[in-house]
C-alpha cells in the first residue's frame, strides 16, 4: 500500500520517531519494543481516551520495565491531561492545535502592531537608567513584563508552528 507518509520500518525507527516528536531522551528507549511503542503511543492518546481506556493505557504504560522510562511516560501523560495541554503540544487535537495557533498568532500581530519590536529603544533607555540610579525603576517594570510575555508567547507560536508543519508533512501519494 503506498501510504501519504513515510511509515518507521522497525521498532527502533519507531520509538526514536516517537521519542523525537515527545521529546523523551533517546537513551532511555535502547532495548525497547512494542511495549514501549504501546506505552508512548498511549501516552499521547490518554487524555482523549475514556475512562475504560485510560485504565487500559495505564496498565500497558506500568508494564515498561525501563522504570526511568515508565516515570517519564506518565510524568508526561499526567501533566498533559490533568495540569495543562501546553506541556505536550503533541496531545492536542487538530482542532485544538489550529485553535492554539490562531490565538498565538492574534497576540503576536497585535504585539508587532503595538511595536514591541521597535521598544528596543525604550530598553536602551532602561538600562541607561538603571546604570545611574543603580537599580531598575517601577516604571521600567511594565517594559520588562510585557517583553517576557511576548517572549513566552514567540516560544509558544513557534512550537503550535512546529507542531503544524509536523502534522502536514506527507510523502506525494498515487492517492490523492
């Protein structure tokens, strides 16, 4: 079958595969097999599993005898499902994932609009400031605040990015 994507060929090309897209160390994965490949490919899948098989999911992840491994599958499954989806942007759904990038997208439109680029100036003139007085003034808190908000979100948009462009990649098929 000609497949739109270019499928892993053994159980090493699939965990490292896995592990590249997840972001778990590779080292932990020498030796793994289908356990593994189960484990990691439930560990992406939980939170959109029901309640039967998140049991299920759970019960192949506790069966991985790497225990760094086992901790780090459901570090990663729980933190996902339970604290935030931002964790693991590998979670989200297409549709969650489009929604996130659009919103990402809006912040950082609007932040070039509002010039946050060009605010460069103003932290020239932070620092300028701060070497007299020998210490940053409240007023300049706002001007850090708001570069490390569009800092976290550049990092954010950059990976939902990222994740997209993952997502389309797709080998030219007889198919479609």
């Amino acid at each position: 079958m000609d497949l739109p994507y270019q499928m892993p060929k053994s159980d090493n090309e699939h965990l490292l595969k896995l592990a590249k897209i997840t972001g778990i160390p590779a080292n932990l994965l020498v030796g793994g097999g289908e356990t593994e490949i189960a484990a990691i490919s439930y560990m992406i899948l939980y939170r959109h599993l029901n309640q039967h098989d998140r049991i299920e999911a759970m019960r192949i992840i506790k069966s991985v005898k790497n225990r760094q491994l086992m901790g780090h599958i459901i570090d990663k499954t729980l933190l996902t499902t339970f604290v935030t989806t931002q964790w693991g942007v590998w979670s989200l759904s297409n549709k969650e994932l489009l929604a996130e990038h659009e919103f990402y997208e809006s912040i950082s439109s609007m932040a070039s609009v509002m010039g946050v680029g060009a605010s460069a100036l103003g932290g020239f003139d932070m620092m300028q400031e701060a070497r007299r007085n020998k210490r940053i003034l409240i007023r300049h808190w706002a001007l850090i605040v708001l570069w490390g908000c569009w800092g976290a979100n550049e990092v954010r948009f950059s990976n939902t990015k990222k994740e997209l462009r993952r997502r389309q990649v797709l080998k030219p098929s007889s198919h479609y």
